[in-house]
C-alpha cells in the first residue's frame, strides 16, 4: 500500500471501524492481523468470537496463534525479524523491557492519531489501568483480560456455623482461623507446588504492609531491597498463616506437594481438608466445573484480602494480559480499537465458551452471574490496585528465585533472613 493510500486509511480508520470496511471493500484487499497469545481450549474459544466479531464488523482478515510460552517465542520471532502484529500477554516486566528495547510501538505515538486515542481510553478504562500500561511516559500495552487476585474464598454454610462473617481485617481473619482451630478444622488450604500461589499471598500482604508505591520500588524497580523491613514485616504476617503448620491442610509437607486446583477442590469436597482458600476470582470457574451442584454464592463465596495497615487499605492485586502491537498499520489500528471498545469486551464477558471477567467499565455488570458481577465490580471499581508482582519482576526474580523462596519459608520460616538474603543476591543481578 503506497503513503498516500495509508493516509486516507488512517483517516478513516479514526472515524469508525465501518468506514475501513467501505474502503477495504472498495480500495484494498485488507491484511492480515496476526495475533498471538497464550491462550488455548476454552480461553481460546472465547477469545476466537471476539476475533470473528472484528472480521465480521470490519472485513479484516485475522490469523491467531496460541502458544503458553509466548514471552519466550516472542523473542526467537524479534531476532529472526518475524514478530506477530499484536501480541497478549500476562508478563509485564517482558514488556517493559520490550518497550525499552524500541520493539513494540507505543500505543499513544503519532500526534494527533494515535493508535489509541486518548478519549478512547478515558471512556473505558479507569485511571489505574491506564497507569498500568503506561512506561517511561508512553502508553504501550492495553489490558484485555484481568483478574482480582485479592480474593479469599469460603464457605458460607461454615461460617455460618462458625458463628463469624467475612472479615474486614487481618487480625479478624486470624481471629477466624483460630476459632477454626479450637473446633478442630484446619483454616487454610494452598496450592504450594506450584509456587506462584505463594507469590500472590506475599504481594497481597505486602501491598497493605507497605503500600503501592514501596510494591512498585520492590517488584519493578529493584529500588527496595529483599531485605528492607518492609519485606521482613509482610513476611512475619505470612508466617502468621502458614506457621504452625497445623493452620495447613497436610502441613507444610501437604502444601508442598499439592497443586492449586486440587488445593482448592479440598476446600469445597464433602470431606474438606481446609476451610478456606487463597487464590484469584478465576478459581470460580474451577468450582463450576469441578462441583458443579455447588451454587456459587450460596455454598462458596469469596471476601476481599482484609486490610493490615489502615492507610493502604484494600489495594486489588490484578492479574490480567496485556496487548502490544510491533508496527503500525491500518488494520492493527483498527485491532486495537476494537479490543478497546464496549462491544468487543461484552462479547468476551458474554462468550459462550472461556468468558472472561473484562477490565472494561463500559461492560455492564448485568452481564456476569452474581459471584462474578462483584469481581467485575471490584476490578473497575477499586481506588487503588497494582499488577501482579511476579509478572512485574524480571522472570529470574519474580517466577524463579521468588517461587522457590516461598516453599522454602513454608517449610523452615526460621530461616527468614537467608532466604531474603538469596532473594536479593538474585535481584541484584536481574535488574
């Protein structure tokens, strides 16, 4: 496509989506928009109506490939010149160093047309998210799909009996799993093989130890140190939860050796090894589809982390993927607006198969089952949340040394200071 005709495109392509299938139609056979991410099975089956929709709306031809280790593909595709248009994916720190790199194109370059304008992201997504995007400035990933991961997960009927309701504080849920305790029932099942379900404790008690920024300093930038007393003070908290060990379900050895699913189904069997669970919003879809006579909000439910500092609050700890583009054409343009809009997200909220909970506030909440309406609610509602530490971190910190760290506080929490001390000899190289 010679200049010129890429400068009326992009004038029609700021107009509406329609438009680009009036002039394709007439003008230009469209390319392609090679997408790839993460995602198969359901999730891809979800993510596929969204990609049909986009066709059908615009006339734009899309070709996606799914693949779990993306971030690693991506860059073998980079060096041999053959990255996709838009890549999703869930690491933030590969983005970062992807945009520091010059290899993805910010979203918010090119004057008075940018690929997303500005008034696009203001009326769908909050502030927060637009932060979230947002490095060295420049506005270079769009968060498609997220998850609170700030939610603790319980059985009403036992509460209920337990004569106690969801609490609003950390000393009010220890106080829970205490009472638990003395009715001899074990408080806590979590998924410890599998190492990021302990991440994701650490950074919802760090976040309310500390506060967003100082989680920030710790997990992006390396400018708080593993061993500041901070870390050490949201680690005694964990140790509250995991120590002794009779507040786990199998112990620290049990915790050790089960995965997160079977950790979680634990908890909601008719013989519960646990009372309640830790883990994100996502883990409803494994109740569905694992208990399905179980009536969510009736027989499980979930209560936001409890608050520990009174000045940080409830900050949500989110978990999501991120769309990047690598050049800047008229169809990925006319891509990323569509993933950006209200009807696009209401068709992935609403899909048939793999829906997912949208960051979008233009989604109405009327869309999701009551359990996941107040996830929804909690994602574009909250005043403050970050991203997902482990995923902020270089891989070598956050998913690594991180992961490996935690199991080893599970079973020896005496050892303290030499773990946090690995920990930052690793951060000190990662950064």
């Amino acid at each position: 496509m010679n200049t010129s005709l890429r400068r009326v495109v992009r004038a029609i392509a700021a107009l509406s989506l329609p438009w680009l299938l009036l002039l394709y139609g007439g003008l230009h056979a469209a390319e392609t928009v090679t997408i790839m991410a993460t995602w198969g099975g359901a999730e891809e089956a979800g993510f596929r109506e969204v990609l049909d929709a986009f066709t059908a709306k615009t006339g734009i031809p899309h070709a996606y490939e799914g693949n779990r280790d993306v971030h690693i593909v991506l860059k073998t595709r980079i060096a041999g010149g053959n990255s996709p248009d838009v890549a999703i994916i869930p690491q933030f720190g590969v983005i970062v160093e992807l945009a520091r790199e010059r290899a993805i194109v910010p979203l918010n370059a090119g004057g008075s047309d940018p690929i997303l304008p500005a008034e696009v992201l203001k009326a769908n997504y909050g502030p927060g998210f637009i932060r979230l995007g947002t490095i060295d400035g420049r506005f270079y990933a769009l968060i498609v799909k997220a998850n609170s991961k700030s939610t603790i997960w319980y059985k009403p009927p036992s509460f209920k009996t337990l004569g106690v309701e969801p609490p609003d504080t950390w000393r009010e849920l220890l106080a829970i799993s205490e009472a638990y305790l003395q009715r001899g029932k074990t408080p806590f099942a979590i998924g410890g093989k599998d190492g990021w379900p302990l991440t994701d404790w650490f950074e919802n008690i760090y976040v309310r130890v500390a506060g967003p920024e100082m989680y920030q300093k710790l997990f992006a930038t390396h400018q708080v140190k593993w061993t500041d007393p901070t870390v050490v003070e949201a680690m005694q908290r964990f140790r509250e939860i995991v120590h002794p060990e009779i507040k786990l379900a199998g112990g620290a050895e049990g915790t050790l050796s089960t995965g997160f699913i079977d950790a979680f189904n634990s908890v909601l069997r008719p013989n519960a090894a646990a009372e309640m669970y830790y883990e994100g919003g996502f883990m409803s879809a494994f109740a569905r589809q694992n208990f399905p006579k179980l009536v969510g909000g009736r027989d499980y439910a979930f209560f936001p982390f409890p608050a520990i500092n009174p000045t940080w609050g409830k900050p949500v700890v989110v978990g999501g993927d991120l769309a990047i583009v690598f050049r800047d054409t008229p169809e990925i343009r006319a891509f990323m607006r569509f993933m950006a809009g209200k009807e696009a997200n209401t068709i992935w909220a609403t899909a048939k198969k793999g829906a997912v909970v949208s960051p979008n506030k233009q989604v109405p909440l009327e869309v999701y089952s009551p359990l996941i309406r107040l996830e929804a609610a909690q994602l574009t509602q909250a005043e403050a949340f970050v991203f997902d530490g482990s995923d902020l971190a270089p891989s070598a910190l956050g998913r690594d040394a991180l992961f490996t760290a935690l199991q080893e506080f599970v079973e020896s929490p005496d050892d303290l200071r030499s773990i946090l001390e690995n920990l930052e000899k690793v951060a000190a190289r990662s950064y």
